[in-house]
C-alpha cells in the first residue's frame, strides 16, 4: 500500500509497503509520485528486486547520499565525526558501483588508510559506516548490494593488525602541568576565553569539551549543588540523554564556586554558563600545551584526571558513575589510573 506526505518543502514522500517489502522516494509532483508507487507494487508483486531511484543506486556516492537524506527526512542528525567518514568515503570510494565493492577493494581501501596513518580503529569505523550505508540501501530502498564483503574483509584486516581495538589511553596531567597551564592562560591579556578556569572546571566535574560549552544557567542548583548536563553522549542513543550530576569539591577545585566566578565575570546570567566554541577551548589548549613544551596532552586527558581524582578520593564504581555519566561500569576501568602514592593518603584516611 502506498502512502503520500506532502513535506515542508512543497515535495512529495512516497512510501510503499507491500508483501513485506519496503520502498520510498521523493518527488515534486504528486503525479510523479503516484506513477512511481504503482510501478513499485508491480515490480514487487512480480518478485522483482525494488529500490527507489536506479539512478541514485549506480554508485556508492549515491548510496551514501540517499542514506543522509533518509535520516534528514526523520530528523536524525549526522554527527560530525560521522559526517567526516563519510566524506572520506564518498570522496574515496563514491564512484565505484556497489557491486564492485568487494572483499579485495575494501581491503585494498584499507590498506591505503592504514598507510596514510589512520589507526586500527579509524579504519574499522570505516569499514562500518560502509556497512551501514549498504545494508540502509537494501534495507530502505531495495537496492541490489552485497554487505557480506564488508564483514569478510574485517575478517582479513583484523588478522592483518590493521583493523582493532586502539589502545587504552592512560595519559594523566602532572599536578604542575595543570598548574602551568592555568598560569599561562591567566597571565595571558590577549585570552578573551577564560581557558584557565574552564580547566579547572573539567578536571572538577570529569565534563567533557562539549558539555562544558552547553550547560545552562536554568540547569545549575546552588542551593544542592547539583548540576543538570543535557544530552549526555550515549552509543545507543544520540539525544534525550539527560543527567543530573552532583558539584563535588574532592579533585582540588570547587566546581561552585567556579561557576560563581565565571557569574561574576559575565555580564547578566541568561544562556548559558560558559557562552564559548568548544573548538575554540580545545584550540587554545593544544596551542598552550605546544608552548609549554607538554608532550602528548588531550583536553579530554582532564575528564580522565577527574574521574581518577574520584576514584583516589575514596568514591565506588557506582557513585562515580554518576558523576562521569557512564552506563557501563567496565567503561570506567580505563578511568582508574590510580597513582600508587595516593594509596598512603587512602589508608591513613580509612585509618582515621
């Protein structure tokens, strides 16, 4: 049965659900639309393979494109880390047919990735995202496309070392390199972006880049010192992720009286608490971390150092969690790069 939506944009959607089967397109006249929704039905009912432009299914560019239509039209945002793969891949693989994406040419894509200095990891998002965008094109639109070689390629690249888990990350800031870098951005007349105390601010509520640049006014409770983070990032689940944290003084700041002072900097308190590209921040990070000669430093390095700072202060996997915002506990082993001096500081205070 076919159903017709008129978008927006004046366009016309047409969707086809027959015998089990799936298809649906865009149009400008509902003419068109019609005439397509009933060549649709014939071609499923004879038991043809169906999909909805032939055109826009002769390359994987075409693919690709059809895919980010599809979830612009539901209102699914792309990210922009899955945005820049799939530029990478249109841009490297966009005129080859479907059909010639086979097990040979995506390792042989993969091996061209690898030699350009992309890590075990990197290439193995790519391998999913082709993935996805050919089994949404058979899936959606009846395109005629062979997912299968994506897996069996994996096989060979994981065998080959140049598909895997990256290695954990462990990297955690001396106490004098936090030091050091909030002096040189603090002593600097030139920062408009207060870097220093949003560094303070991150290593004191384990927050990313990201969240630190969304919260809000209206989202902070001084009076339980509570702090509500908004769309919390989640693999299963892209928004709506809401999360109210606790304003904990253990990592050496007071995450309080920071905002206090970014208040008392600001002129009103309307929008949101710290107004700045988070870009921007990371920018001036690595910029500053360059200067002072820190090697191999990551803003992100500081969500680490916080959730560390909780784990030395005596906090559970569980209490922590609700700080850091993780669904899975496992996640947070990688958090627990405990210094082993700290443990003289935990015995004593169980000894008190």
């Amino acid at each position: 049965m076919a159903t017709f939506t008129k978008l927006p944009s004046g366009s016309w959607r047409t969707q086809v659900r027959r015998k089990g089967k799936y298809a649906s397109e865009t149009f400008l006249l509902r003419g068109d639309a019609e005439t397509w929704a009933r060549e649709t039905e014939r071609r499923i009912d004879r038991g043809e393979p169906i999909h909805s432009d032939p055109s826009a299914t002769k390359t994987f560019a075409g693919l690709i494109d059809m895919h980010r239509q599809d979830l612009a039209e539901v209102g699914k945002a792309i990210g922009r880390s899955k945005e820049a793969s799939l530029a990478c891949l249109r841009d490297r693989l966009g005129k080859l047919r479907p059909i010639e994406l086979d097990r040979e040419r995506i390792i042989a894509f993969a091996k061209e990735r690898a030699k350009e200095g992309a890590g075990p990891v990197t290439v193995g998002i790519d391998l999913g995202y082709i993935k996805t965008v050919l089994t949404h094109a058979a899936a959606v639109h009846g395109a005629t496309v062979c997912a299968e070689a994506v897996d069996q390629a994996r096989i060979a690249l994981r065998r080959l070392g140049l598909v895997g888990k990256g290695n954990e990350r462990d990297r955690r800031p001396t106490a004098t390199e936090i030091d050091r870098i909030i002096e040189a951005f603090e002593k600097n007349p030139k920062q408009i972006i207060p870097v220093g105390r949003i560094v303070r601010f991150a290593v004191a509520t384990a927050l990313r880049q990201e969240e630190i640049a969304r919260i809000r006014w209206e989202d902070y409770d001084p009076i339980g010192k509570m702090l509500l983070i908004r769309d919390r990032k989640d693999p299963r689940r892209k928004s709506g992720n809401h999360q109210k944290i606790p304003l904990l003084s253990v990592s050496g700041y007071d995450p309080c009286a920071l905002i206090e002072e970014q208040r008392d900097a600001q002129e009103g308190s309307g929008g949101r608490i710290f107004p700045y590209n988070g870009r921007s921040v990371g920018t001036a990070f690595r910029r500053v971390c360059k200067d002072l000669k820190i090697v191999d430093l990551h803003f992100h390095d500081l969500r680490h150092e916080a959730t560390s700072r909780l784990f030395e202060a005596g906090f559970t996997i569980e209490q922590v969690a609700l700080v850091t915002g993780h669904r899975d506990w496992k996640m947070l082993r990688r958090y627990t790069h405990l210094r082993p001096e700290r443990l003289h500081e935990i015995a004593r205070r169980h000894a008190a």
